[in-house]
C-alpha cells in the first residue's frame, strides 16, 4: 500500500517527473518529494524482480558502472552489482585490498584515475566522511555514496523507508525506534532524516556512550532506556555495535549490552503487536538482536531489506543516468 498524502513530483513539460541531483551523496540533499520519487521508481523494480520471467532489463546497456569500495562490504557490493548487471550494464568492482591507494596515492588522484577512464557512473565506498563527495566533485559522471565513515548511507536509508512503506503504507504518525550503536552509524544518520523528512516519529535509543550529541538536529528524539524508547514503536529498527570503529571502552561487555539494549521477545513486547522488526546488517545475534526476534516469520522485515536493497539501487541508477542516456525530459 501506497502513501496517498504524498506530494507529487514537479514534473517537466513531457511530464516526465524530475529529479535534479547528479549525484546521490546524502538524504539531507533531498527533498521530501524526492525521496517519495525514487520510492516511487523503485516500485517497478521490486516487481519485476519477483516476476518469474526474464529479470534482465537493457536501458544501462553500453554503459560502465564501476563499483569502487575502499572499504569492505558484502551485502551493499553485490546489491549494487546485481543492480547494475539487471539494468544492463558493464560492471566492474574495484576492490580495496588492490587498488593504488594502498600504495600511497592521494584520493583525488584515484577521482582522476577513474575520471579518465570514462565510466558513465560511480559507486564508491569509503572509510572516510567526505571522501565520496571529494572524488564525486573530480569526476563527470554521476557517483553514488555506498557509505562514507561516519557520515551518510543514502540507500541504505531509501530501502528502509521503501521497506517499512510497504509494510506500513504511511509514514505520517509513524512511531521508528533506531536502538543500538547509533554514534559510529551511518545508516542511524540517514535513517534519521529519512524518516523524519518523510513524517516519522523518530526515536534514538543507544546507551549515553553511543548516542551523538547532534541526534535532535537529525530529527531524532534521544531515549537512553530500551524501554522507554521501545514503548509503542510501530517499527523497531536495530544496529550492530560497530567494534572497528570504536577506539576505547564504549560497552562494559557485549553480554551487558545484550542485558541491557539487546532486543528480545520480552522488549518486543514493548512495541505495538505489529510493530516491524529491522536490521541493516551484518547481525551480532546475541548481542543486539536474539535469534528468535530476528527470524520471526511475521515480525521481522530483514531479509526483506536485502530484496528492497536491489530494487532502490537498481532505480537510483536508472534515475542518476537517464540525462546521459538521452532520456527525453532529462538534460
């Protein structure tokens, strides 16, 4: 079920609906409306990948899509892959490990590398906040942010919001706690204003070490208890403790953590009855979220997630490359 409140897209004199960003760097450079356009563009995608016809689709054909993750990453790296091989287009994964960085080469000389090697669009993962909209400002073709550090995960939060729209129908008055690590995530972040430019009632619950002090800028209300952030939650969105980012003692113990912010059957009980059950992944069962919890067949909406992650890449491809495809109505 569909948003029926939304506002429409302004559309061109074709009317064709517009969207005016190069590249997809972060959820604060879009509009309510434009979120609502790429949940709309993804819709197409989550059918036609549940058909049991041909998933193939020739609209990115003759095009380059480099994937280029400095960072490791399985779950978004082959999203993105399988995104861009549905659309049709030549794509080419740049791993980490291999690339001239780790042999002291600055990251605008790699933008200009990749510049020159005419790709018509970038996926590029980076460890560093900044990182993707340095090398998006040196290249000319359209680059798409797969996680920045800290900083932002743009469509990890569009899948989210795909997910939970197609659960909910709504996002107005919609109750979304974002438990766990929320100081070292950058999907809480995107998250964040995500939902809350869409009409959410967002809620932070992390213990005071993980909880950024910025949270209320991001449109979130911070809850220090599990509880009390719990407590009629129409969806229950839950974050692994990021250990490789964590530099000091931020947790007494995992099994502490479990005790006190762990979600189990007994805190669920806290959300609504229907309240939906999320994870971006990878999952720390045991430690943030119990087995039980995570692999109920009504409640739980994670590997739904992954499902929405192909469909949302696949339309922010589409959408990011249609000028230099010619589509009409696109410059």
């Amino acid at each position: 079920m569909l948003e029926t409140n939304a506002a429409p897209a302004p559309l061109d004199l074709t009317g064709r609906a517009l969207f005016p960003h190069r590249h997809l760097l972060s959820i604060a450079d879009l509009k309510p409306w434009e979120i609502r356009f790429l949940l709309d563009e993804a819709e197409q995608w989550v059918r036609a990948n549940r058909g049991h016809a041909r998933k193939h689709d020739d609209r990115l054909a003759g095009m380059t899509q480099i994937n280029a993750f400095f960072e490791n990453s399985t779950r978004t790296l082959l999203s993105f892959e399988i995104a861009g091989k549905r659309l049709g287009a030549d794509v080419v994964n740049m791993a980490a490990a291999t690339s001239s960085l780790k042999k002291g080469e600055t990251l605008i000389d790699t933008a200009m590398t990749l510049n020159a090697m005419y790709a018509d669009v970038i996926v590029i993962r980076h460890g560093s906040s900044g990182a993707v909209r340095l090398i998006a400002d040196k290249v000319d073709c359209p680059v798409l942010n797969a996680g920045d550090g800290w900083h932002q995960h743009p469509t990890q939060a569009l899948l989210d919001a795909l997910t939970i729209r197609r659960r909910k129908g709504s996002f107005e008055g919609l109750v979304v706690a974002i438990c766990g690590d929320v100081l070292h995530s950058r999907v809480a972040r995107s998250n964040m204003l995500c939902l809350a430019a869409l009409g959410a009632q967002v809620r932070a619950v992390a213990p005071p070490t993980l909880m950024p002090p910025e949270v209320e800028m991001l449109g979130a209300t911070p809850f220090h208890r599990m509880d009390a952030g719990l407590d009629g939650a129409d969806v229950v969105m839950m974050l692994r403790l990021q250990n490789e980012r964590m530099d000091g003692a931020f947790i007494p113990s995992p099994r502490e953590y479990h005790m006190l912010y762990g979600l189990t059957p007994e805190r669920l009980a806290l959300a609504k009855p229907d309240a939906l059950v999320m994870h971006p992944g990878p999952m720390n069962r045991g430690v943030e979220i119990s087995s039980s919890v995570a692999d109920h067949p009504e409640r739980s909406a994670i590997t739904e997630q992954v499902e929405m992650g192909v469909a949302m890449r696949m339309a922010c491809l589409d959408v990011l490359t249609r000028g230099a495809r010619g589509v009409e109505g696109w410059s």
